[in-house]
C-alpha cells in the first residue's frame, strides 16, 4: 500500500513539472517583408499568425550616419517604421538599426517591435532585418519572435 501511495505522489509530481514544460512552446517566428520604394508607398505582408497578413509601412524618423569619405565606408541606419494593417486591427511600430557597406547589395541589422494600438497594444519581441537592393527600392525581411499579451 505504501509502494503504492509513493507511486502516485511521485506521478503527480512528474506531471506537474512537465506540464509547463509542454504548455511553455515557443511563440512561431514572424517574418514580415516590406516593398520599400524610394519615394513610393510602402507594403508590408506576414507570416506567423502574430500580426496581419497585410498593410502599409511608414518610416519615421529616420537617421543616417556614416558612409566615410566620398561614401566609401560603412553607413548606419536608424528608423522607426509604423505599420498599419489593411484589415483594420491596429498599428505597430519596428525601431530598426541596421548597417550597409557600398560593397553591399543591401542591409543588415536588428529591430525591436512594440508601441502597437488595436489588436497589438501588447505586441513586442526583436529580431533581424536583411535588406536587398532592387530597382528603385529596397525589400527589406525582418524575422522574429514577436508575442502579443
């Protein structure tokens, strides 16, 4: 009866030290491509299930620094995009801070995502921006682990 009773507590414990492990899965990964056109609007689509599947972008502020002599050297640079869904449910801004070098065909750098309204007034995480030079523009991928609550 003892073996018995120990058997149980025992069981119980080990369920419930496994229980948060399997219910603590990892959030998916957001990754949300922006159709940058110089002096154009900007589009954004998502994948992940965290945000919208669609929208505008907006960059501002923007600032850049660097580039060295006859924009030889690496630049910098720092935004803020704010992102509006097409279907309504909210805004979210991306602070960027990326870097590019003229022997570069893009950019390369991190955000953070947060300051949202609507369905993401809880949105936050990070993650890594990579920009690729088109005609007239830039696509830039940023890839994440954003959590909305």
């Amino acid at each position: 009866m003892r073996t018995l009773r120990l058997g149980s507590a025992l069981g119980m414990l080990v369920a419930l030290l496994v229980a948060p492990m399997a219910s603590a899965a990892a959030p998916p990964t957001t990754v949300i491509t922006i159709d940058v056109t110089f002096g154009g609007a900007e589009t954004f689509t998502a994948t992940g299930g965290v945000v919208c599947e669609s929208g505008t972008a907006v960059t501002d502020p923007v600032f850049v620094a660097g580039f060295g002599r006859m924009g030889r050297g690496v630049g910098t640079f720092h935004l803020v995009k704010t992102l509006t869904c097409d279907d309504g449910s909210g805004t979210f801004k991306l602070l960027v801070d990326a870097a590019t070098a003229p022997s570069s065909p893009g950019t390369l750098g991190g955000f953070a995502a947060g300051r949202g309204t609507g369905d993401y007034a809880d949105l936050h995480g990070a993650g890594t921006i990579v920009g690729t030079a088109k005609e007239g523009g830039i696509i830039d991928v940023y890839t994440g682990t954003l959590t909305n609550h």
